[in-house]
C-alpha cells in the first residue's frame, strides 16, 4: 500500500517540475519534452483517477447496504471529530465486515495498486522515450522531484493513516482511504 501511496505521490508532484519550470523561464515556450512529459503525466493522471472511480464503486458494491451506511457514519464522524482517530475507525469498520467483505476489498485494493503500478510504469517509459537523454530537468530521473527525491517519505494526504511501512492494509482502513480520496482527490484543488 505504501508504494501504492508513493505512485499516487509520483503522479501529483510530477506536474510541479513543469510548473516550477514555466515560473523560472517565464513565458517561454516549453520545450516539445516539457510538453510532452506534461501530457504523459496528464494522461496518467486522468487513468489513476478512473481507477480510483472504478475500485471505490467496486468496494461499495462489496459491502451490505448495513456496512456502506456505517462507513458513511465513520467517515462523517472523522470529519468532525476534533481528534479524529483513523486506526480506531478502520478497526470499527474491520470488526463489522464479513470475511467475503474483508477479502473482495483487500482484492480490489491489490488490482487497484497493481494497475497502478503498470500506468506510472508505461508513463515512466513514455516520458524516457520521449527524452531519451534523461536531462529532464528538476523533475528529470536525477532531479529533486524525480525517483527517490524527497517526496518518497510518505508526505501527502494520508499521511498518518497508515501503519509499519511494510504491514498488509487492513480493509476498514483501505475503504477510508477510498473514502477520503473520493473527497479529495489528486488535482482537487485545481477544480472550479
């Protein structure tokens, strides 16, 4: 999951080299990489979020109508909540579900990372075909933002909602996961 998070991550920060880019040189015109890594990035982007689309319907058709009220419940008392205590609500969502429950959202949650991981794969290598020098920029291979830069730590949105870097997910926690992220999605802040 963590890796799964650290794609997520990859896929939202990628565009800030662009952005950091344009800022510094202005109104030049980007380079035909720049764009054509933008657009990758943009393609990739779009596909990770029908993705997302897709396993949340897929884990809400899995649980009983009982079970999406509760976790509606769960999620709303997050909300508000002035300490809210994510392990302690995935846990309550952990004991209501049935074993065929807890299994279909941990199998959904494993196609979900492994599709995942074949997109950011396929845009990684379109974005190397299309520069095949690898002198990207910031955001190149080598640079701040590109692969082990100083993202990879787990800063982003879930922060904290996690636990040992290597532990299996639980399905109470992945179906808040899916929750939160369907309120916040990658690019939220860049509607309206």
């Amino acid at each position: 999951m963590n890796k799964f998070k650290a794609a997520i991550l990859a896929i939202a920060l990628s565009t800030l080299p662009c952005i950091a880019l344009a800022d510094q040189y202005g109104n030049a015109t980007p380079s035909p990489q720049m764009r054509a890594a933008f657009s990758v990035m943009q393609q990739a982007h779009a596909k990770m979020e029908q993705l997302h689309a897709q396993a949340r319907l897929a884990a809400l058709n899995s649980l009983t109508p009982a079970h999406r009220a509760l976790l509606a419940q769960v999620v709303g008392q997050l909300a508000i909540a002035a300490n809210p205590d994510v392990n302690a609500a995935a846990r309550s969502i952990d004991n209501a579900l049935s074993q065929n429950e807890g299994r279909s959202i941990l199998n959904i949650s494993s196609s979900l990372e492994s599709q995942s991981r074949q997109i950011m794969e396929a845009a990684r290598q379109q974005m190397m075909a299309a520069n095949p020098n690898g002198q990207a920029g910031p955001g190149g291979p080598g640079g701040p933002a590109g692969p082990g830069g100083p993202w990879m730590g787990g800063h982003g949105f879930h922060q904290g909602m996690q636990g040992p870097q290597n532990s299996t997910p639980d399905p109470g926690m992945i179906l808040l996961l899916m929750s939160t992220h369907a309120l916040h999605p990658m690019g939220f802040h860049n509607r309206g």
